[in-house]
C-alpha cells in the first residue's frame, strides 16, 4: 500500500531531523520553511518544496507542524496563505510544537470547523533524537486518529503515548519541560558554586552525577558546561518560553509553579545577555560571570 503523503511545516533544530526520517522511510513528502534555504538538502533527497503552508497542505493527506512557540504556530496554522485554509476536508492535522494548551484547543476547534481532524503530538528529546528516530511523542486527542497516523510518527520515534483528549499532549509537554529547565538552571548554579568554592571541579561531579541528582538530563548538561560546548541541541531561548508558558498553565489550576517561576528569572537574564540562541547549559556562562 502506498504511504500517505505528508506536508511538514517548519524545518528547525528539531523539525529538519523529522522530516528527513519521514523521507526515509518513503513518505511523499513536501516541506516548507519561513527560510527556504534550510528546505535545500531535503529538496535534493527528494522532497517537494512549497512557497506557502497552504501550498504544502493542499495535496497531504497528514500535515505536521514542528516551531518554536504558539506565535509561529498560529502564523503557519491561520490566515489566507495558512496550513488550514489549503488542507483537504478530511486531513489529519498534527503540532509537534511546545506551545499553550488554550492556542492548542482554539487550533483543535479551527481544524473540526474546517472538517479536518488534529491532535496534538509535541515530543520529548532534541537533536539527536529528531535525527535518529528516537523521540517520544506525547498525543493528545482522539485514539482513533492516533492509529491512522501511527506509522508516520513511528518513524520519527522510539515511543507514541496517548495521554487523552486534545490538549493534553501539550500539556505534560509543559510539565515535562518545567522539570527539565528546573534541572538545569540548579545544575548552574551548583557548577558556579562548585568553581568559586575551589573544590576540585571534576571529583565534585562525578560524586553528583554519579549520585542522587544524576537524572539523565544532568549527565548531559554537565558535559556540555564543562566543555563547553553550546551548540544548540535545545535553544535557551526555547526552554525559556517552553517554562514560562508552564507557569501560565499551571496558575490557571490553582498550583503556582514556584521553582518554575524561580527559573524563569534565571534563565530570561541568560537571554538578555545574548545566549538566548545557544544550548541551553549556556545558562551557566550568566552565574560564572556574577
């Protein structure tokens, strides 16, 4: 049986790796990106470039969305020249964005109007696991939907969760991303420590990695701090948003996200210092300099 033809929408850190395992896999696929340039080495494998989302969408019969925030989303989504407005009746619509969960309902309600269908499928990893088939979707919507898009998402990943109705993808994606950013921006804040106090740098963190604290992510982090190395895997300036919209989410159910919020503060001063385009462990450049 032949696949079904896809149009992915953004081709980012995260979104250029996807779109190349779908490729792979023998996907018809056609591409659009705000900078076409980034589309090149795909167009050359043998994707199909489009001037405009509703260009991308008018023929897929699967449309995925992967960029940085609800802004770009609703940009690429909405409007004359938008994914909507050019996607067949009857397409499956998916955003693998981090975004709000209110613009991630308002998207749902603009699909149905439109007699498409949508879910919500934001991923766990980074760069690496974009490019090599290893992310985890969380999915958010109906389970019947999940099963026709199935094998064009597992492609792309190692793990499809189904959390339940729409939005709630997106939302363990914020809860999940709250944690992550907390774990780093206390991981910087130990490493300044560790440097200013004069302990011996090295046997501090093996003793931390290899410990308690040494969740996966740390262990990571940690490497690319002591490189260092900022080559993004994951922007700071994205970590930033992804944590300032868990902030939001989590005051509209009455639990303020303190630790959240303490981060935040850390992690804006990083981007107002101009690391906000580098890997997230730039943040500890901000502490070391204080």
């Amino acid at each position: 049986m032949s696949k079904p033809r896809v149009a992915f929408l953004g081709l980012g850190i995260m979104g250029g790796g996807m779109a190349r395992r779908l490729l792979g896999a023998g996907f018809p696929l056609t591409v659009y990106n705000r900078n076409p340039d980034r589309a090149a080495p795909l167009v050359a494998e043998g994707a199909k470039l489009a001037a405009s989302p509703r260009a991308a969408a008018a023929n897929a019969e699967i449309v995925i969305c992967m960029v940085a925030d609800d802004t770009a989303s609703r940009a690429l989504w909405l409007g004359e020249n938008g994914a909507l407005a050019g996607a067949p009746k009857g397409a499956i619509l998916l955003d693998s964005s981090t975004l709000s969960v209110g613009w991630v309902r308002e998207l749902a309600e603009a699909a149905a109007k439109h007699g498409c269908e949508f879910l919500d499928v934001p991923v766990t990893g980074t760069k690496p696991h974009a490019a090599n088939g290893e992310l985890t979707f969380l999915v958010g919507g109906s389970a019947a939907v999940l099963e026709k898009v199935r094998p064009a998402l597992a492609v792309m990943s190692k793990t499809i969760t189904h959390l339940g109705p729409v939005g709630s993808g997106a939302l363990l994606k914020l809860i999940n991303n709250f944690m992550c950013g907390v774990q780093v921006v206390a991981l910087a804040e130990a490493l300044a420590f560790i440097e200013r106090s004069g302990l011996d740098r090295a046997k501090a963190l093996e003793i931390l990695v290899g410990g308690a604290p040494g969740s996966p992510l740390v262990k990571v982090v940690s490497a690319r701090m002591t490189t260092p190395d900022y080559t993004p895997n994951f922007m700071l300036k994205h970590l930033t948003k992804d944590l300032r919209y868990a902030v939001a989410e989590g005051a509209s159910h009455g639990v303020p996200l303190a630790t959240a919020a303490a981060a935040v503060e850390v992690l804006q001063k990083a981007v107002a210092a101009g690391q906000g385009d580098l890997d997230m462990a730039a943040v500890v450049e901000l502490l070391r300099k204080r």
